[in-house]
C-alpha cells in the first residue's frame, strides 16, 4: 500500500467515524442545516456579481460538513430568530458570526471558532482632530443597538473619560452598522464602532472612507450556537472545527478574508464574556 493511498484511507476512515458521531437525524437526513444572515461581510454575505453566499463563516461552514461527511443546507433567517429556529428544529447550527454571551448560553452552547474586538472608527473630515480614543470624549460614537457596543461605550467612556474628568461620550444606538456608516458619513455622529474582523473589509471597498482610531478596545469570542440539548452534535463541530484548524484549512481561510488577527486557538465551548 502507497503511502498516499494510507493517507487517503485514513482520512477516509476518520470521516467515517466523524460522521458516525454525529445524531442519528442528521445522519439519515445526510445533511446539516445551517442558519447564516448575509449581511455581515466579509463573514457572511452575498458575492455581489454571482449573488451567491460567501464570506469566512460561510466557507467554514463547507470545510465543516464535508469533515463531518455530510452535505450543508444554508437556510437566510433574521438574526433574532436563529436560536429561536434552533430551538423549533428549523436549523440545526447556526453560522453568523454570533458572539458567545453568558445571557444566550440560557438555551445554546457555543463552540467557539473566531475572535474579535470593538473597534472605534471616523471618517477622513474628522480624523484630523480625532486622532485617539481619548479625542472622543465629548463625541456622539454610535454602534448596532442590537449589539452589546453601545453599552461597552458608555463602560470605556466610564473609565477613560469621565473618571479623568472628561466629558462623557454619547452612545447613539443605531438601527445596525450600516446606519452607523451613514450616520459618520452624513456627519450626524462623530465616530462608530464595529467589529474589527469587518472594518477592513469595508476599507477596501470604500478607499479613504473610514479611519481606525486606535486598537480594538474589547476582546469578544464568536461562536456556533448549538441547543444545550444537542451535546453530541456539539462536540462533533467542536472536534470537526480542531481537525480543520490541525489541517491547516481555518488557516487558509482566515487568510482568504484577511483575518489571521481573529484566529481563535484552540476552538473552546462557552469561554465567552459580556
């Protein structure tokens, strides 16, 4: 026997027994249905010239089921209403960049793949006085109300204005981060925040458009919610995502999206924080 063709086997042999693992429905169904929203580029959105889905989540989610010897159903639903839909059965995974929070762990457990920061940011007109976090004291920053920014805002604002005797920043909550961007544009707030696994990717489709303003100022974990219910479907994305990453494919899509700074290592269950 080459050793090629015991490579192969053995991979082979692994997928068997990945996919032997895996619940029962999901094995007799041969698929896994996964939830994305497509509105979150470059993690989940839709190729402009095909319409078709794309982003890292998405190609993870491909690396993923095919790992696990399955194929992968994608199924649009709002964000709001993924894990309520796990929790009907419409989806069994969900895959959109959602962050591991201890308030949604009540009903899911997270198998965490990927992470970010809150990233404060301008625009050219007013990066000539705002140069550093400390220059929005006093500013209008506004961020997705549907986020946990708004509120880890008003904390940095806490600690880094008004406990040193500076005005406090306003925390405007917009209708998501593309309201936010229009919103810094028509000047009607002074900067944003948004996660920094994006900012860049909306660089380099809007040149001289926005402007970081220092570091990430959190860290946050982005997980795959998985009914707390489903343990064994769990640890099977679990063990799916770390031969992924021994494999070297999560490398290779990180570095597809421009994301090596978001490499989470090793993947964990509910290791995230508020």
């Amino acid at each position: 026997m080459t050793g090629l063709l015991a490579s192969a086997l053995a991979i082979g042999l692994v997928s068997a027994a990945t996919a032997a693992e895996l619940p029962d429905r999901i094995k007799k169904a041969g698929k896994i249905v996964v939830a994305t929203m497509p509105n979150y580029a470059p993690i989940t959105f839709k190729d402009p010239a095909t319409n078709k889905l794309t982003g890292f989540d998405i190609d993870l989610g491909e690396a993923l089921a095919k790992e696990l010897g399955v194929a992968i159903e994608w199924q649009e639903i709002a964000f709001a209403q993924m894990i309520p839909s796990l929790q009907t059965g419409r989806v069994d995974l969900a895959l959109a960049g959602m962050s591991d929070l201890p308030g949604r762990r009540e009903i899911v457990d997270f198998v965490d793949y990927m992470k970010s920061g809150a990233q404060f940011y301008t625009s050219p007109a007013m990066a000539a006085t705002i140069k550093t976090p400390e220059d929005l004291c006093g500013k209008k920053v506004g961020a997705s109300r549907s986020t946990n920014w708004p509120r880890q805002i008003t904390e940095w604002s806490q600690a880094n204005c008004v406990a040193k005797g500076k005005p406090a920043i306003e925390s405007i909550g917009t209708e998501g981060s593309a309201d936010a961007r229009t919103q810094l544009k028509t000047q009607r707030i002074d900067a944003a925040v948004q996660g920094n696994e994006t900012l860049p990717y909306f660089q380099s489709q809007e040149p001289n458009t926005y402007v970081l303003i220092g570091e990430a100022f959190t860290t946050s974990l982005s997980g795959v919610p998985v009914l707390k219910t489903e343990t064994q479907l769990r640890d099977a994305v679990k063990e799916g995502f770390e031969r992924l990453q021994q494999k070297g494919v999560y490398d290779e899509i990180l570095k597809k999206y421009g994301l090596q700074a978001n490499k989470l290592s090793p993947i964990g269950i509910n290791q995230g924080t508020d």
